[in-house]
C-alpha cells in the first residue's frame, strides 16, 4: 500500500524516500542479509534453546504438579494414621480400664479371702487358747486337789495328833477332793 502511495503520488515521494533511507542509512542488500540472519538465528534458538527450555519446563511442571499429588496422600496418610493412632490409644485406654477393674475386683476378692482365712485362723487361735485354758485349769485343779488333801492330811494330823496311816490319808484327801468338786 506505501508502495502504491509512492507510485501514485509521482517520482518526488521516490526521490524523497530514496533521501530519508540514505539519511537513515538504509541499504537493501544489508536490510535482507540482517532479516535472512535474524531468521536463521530464531530458527536456531528455537530449535536448541527454546524447545529444550519448554521440555524443562514441562519436566518442571509435571514434577511440581507429582509432587502435590503426594503432598496430598501424605496429607491423607498422615490423618488415616493419626486416626488409627487415636483409636488404638481409646482402645488401649478401655483395656487398661478393664484391667484396672478386674485387678480391683481381684483385689477385694483376695482381701475378702484373706480376711475371711484371716477370721478363721483367729478363731482357730481362740479355740487352741480356750482348750489350753481348760486343760491348764484342769491340770491347775488337779495340783490344788492333790495340795489341798495334803494340807488336809497334815491338819488333821496335827489336830489329832496321831499319826495317819497310808489309808487314813488316801481317805482324807478323797473326801476332801469329793467336797472340792461339789
């Protein structure tokens, strides 16, 4: 179209555009060499840098994208095993309070049993303390009853002052056994 302008309008606007590209320092031959030079160094930096910029890119690209895909399993793994966590420690705490309660129901069945074995050793000791009792009371008594009809032997001979025969004495001392029971 500036071309056709140009033709138009008549040779000045040549002449006037021949002037500006020599003021400007303009040469055709150069301009096609530089526009040939900048297309075969586009192609180049296509070809060796942009693409294999693009692909590291890429790479980039899809390592950051893996990497919050696994960002979001550990995310998922992390509440899947702080839950497990949580209802292992519920469960060890409900079996610990298990525990505790049969150890305290152990318990009070052993201190029942032991107070119960502890009640019968006790009457056990009673019963042996009342028939030592009875056995010292009675072996006691015998020892009186046998003292008790020598002094009797011994006062009545002194009263009568006769000497007692071996009968005399085993007499004296039956009776006065006799009456001690009574």
């Amino acid at each position: 179209m500036a071309l056709l302008f140009l033709a138009t309008t008549g040779g000045s606007a040549m002449d006037t555009l021949r002037d500006t590209a020599d003021t400007f320092g303009w040469d055709p031959k150069l301009f096609f060499s530089q526009v040939i030079s900048f297309i075969i160094v586009a192609y180049l930096l296509k070809r060796f840098a942009y693409k294999p910029i693009l692909a590291v890119l890429e790479q980039r690209r899809q390592q950051i994208a893996q990497a919050q895909l696994n960002a979001e399993k550990i995310k998922q793994q992390l509440a899947e095993s702080e839950q497990r966590h949580a209802e292992i420690l519920a469960k060890a705490n409900d079996e610990a309070q298990k525990m505790i309660d049969e150890a305290r129901t152990s318990a009070g069945h052993l201190a029942e049993r032991k107070q119960q074995e502890a009640i019968a050793a006790a009457e056990q000791i009673v019963a042996k303390a009342r028939e030592a009792s009875a056995i010292e009371h009675e072996r006691t008594m015998a020892q009186l009853k046998r003292e008790l009809g020598r002094l009797v032997v011994d006062t009545t001979a002194k009263v009568t002052g006769k000497v007692l025969t071996s009968d005399d004495q085993r007499r004296l001392q039956e009776e006065a056994t006799r009456t001690l029971s009574a």
